[in-house]
C-alpha cells in the first residue's frame, strides 16, 4: 500500500511539474495542503517561471486566509501563512529587474532579504543572510509537440523546437528532458547546444514509453555553461502524420 501512495505522489508531482502553469491556475491550486505547495514548488523541473511561481502561492496564501476570515491579509501574514515555502521560490535566477518589479512594493521578502537577492544579482556575492534557492535545475524541459492536418493528409515535418536561457553562476549542463511521442516509438532526434551561433554539443537518439512525464537525455559530452551568457538548447526531429479512421497517429522516421 505504502509503494503505491510513492508511485502516485510521484505521477503527481511530475504531472505538476510538466503543466505547472496549468495547474496554478485552478482553482483548486489555492486548497492544496502547505506540504503539498512545498513538495511542488521545491520541484526542480517545474515549468513555470519564478515570478509565477511566487505570485500563485501568494494566491495560495491569501486564499488560505481568507477561508479563516481574513479578507484584506497583510504583506506579514501572507509571508507568515506560506512559511518556509517561500524560501523555495528562486529568486536569484531573475534578473535584477524582474526581482525589482516582483518586490518594490512587496513587504513579504524583508529588507535583508532584498538586500541579499540584490547583492547576489549584481555581483554573484551569496551573503549568509541568502536563504533562497540559488541553483539551477538539472535538466531543461521542452514541452512535447502536437501537430495536426484538418485536411486529413499525410504531413512530412521536421519539427524544431528551442528554449534560450540565462544563468547567474558558472555550471554544467549534463542532460535535458524532452517529452516523447504519445505513443511507444524511436524517434529522430538531434539535441544540440549554442552559444551564439556557437555549436557547444550535439546528440542524437531518443526512445519514449509514450509516457507523459519527461525523458532525461544525458549529452554525450557535459556543456560548460558562463554566468550571464544566453545559451539555446534545440531540439529537432522529422516526423510523419497519418489519420487512419479520423484518428491521428504519429510515425517517426528511422
């Protein structure tokens, strides 16, 4: 009993993970237990943004007050009411622009807290008084791709589908999550990696269960990855589209 509880807390939380902008949006988002928020903010694959994120367990939390007949919460019990949920937000991956624009007239970080996030941004000092999470995820996820033809006729494609990205510390760039076809099948994948115009890696070969949650991808060789530097990761593969009995089925090329 206690393995299937883990199995379905985890299809959960990669379900959240893969439609986190979805999910936040509900409202049933706003009833989710505090422990629950934690586990599905502190994912370090979640498809959102920070500034979402944050502001959606603001949302939480205002909504939890107000269930206790609190109408109008203060800045301090909206903070006090997320908890330690707060220091899973990544504040330090923004830009400092965006941290300015989240929190200039927001009394739910504190001035030191400010203070700390800023320092960081600017000179990629971490003050002891940081207590956000500052690292970068693990992997990059490209969301899957669906393509249809009203017309009901053969489509040959190739798919190309990119994500750029900035960081605010020095790593390595080992794997990238993709998702798969909708059903079992081999696909034709090229995962390469730019900096500028600048090839850093290419990989090829993927396989996916049809699952929906997503692939790690581990690149043939590590990618070193400069703070500050737009770095893009592409993926691109040839597909084919055939309706059989007004059903679209996908048919990727050997």
């Amino acid at each position: 009993m206690l393995g299937e509880e883990g199995y379905l807390k985890e299809k959960c939380l990669n379900f959240f993970s893969a439609y986190a902008d979805i999910v936040f949006n509900t409202d049933a988002f706003v009833n989710i237990p505090h422990d629950v928020l934690k586990a599905v903010v502190s994912l370090n694959t979640l498809a959102t943004t920070e500034k979402y994120a944050f502001e959606s367990c603001v949302r939480w939390a205002k909504h939890q007050l107000l269930e206790l007949g609190n109408k109008d919460p203060s800045d301090e019990e909206v903070r006090d009411k997320l908890g330690d949920v707060l220091y899973e937000i990544c504040f330090p991956t923004m830009t400092a622009k965006e941290f300015a624009r989240l929190t200039a007239h927001s009394n739910i970080l504190t001035t030191e807290e400010k203070h700390a996030v800023y320092i960081y941004l600017m000179i990629s000092e971490r003050l002891r008084s940081l207590k956000f999470v500052s690292g970068m995820c693990n992997c990059l996820i490209i969301k899957r791709l669906t393509l249809c033809d009203s017309a009901g006729e053969l489509v040959c494609t190739e798919i190309r589908y990119a994500i750029s990205f900035k960081t605010t510390v020095d790593l390595q760039l080992t794997g990238v999550g993709l998702y798969g076809g909708v059903q079992e099948s081999n696909h034709d994948v090229t995962l390469r990696v730019y900096n500028g115009n600048y090839m850093l890696s290419k990989t090829k070969t993927m396989r996916s269960d049809g699952g929906k949650t997503p692939i790690k991808i581990r690149l043939e060789e590590p990618v070193n990855i400069t703070a500050k530097g737009v770095h893009t990761v592409a993926a691109v593969t040839e597909s084919r589209f055939v309706y059989e009995a007004g059903i679209p089925q996908r048919i990727f090329s050997s």
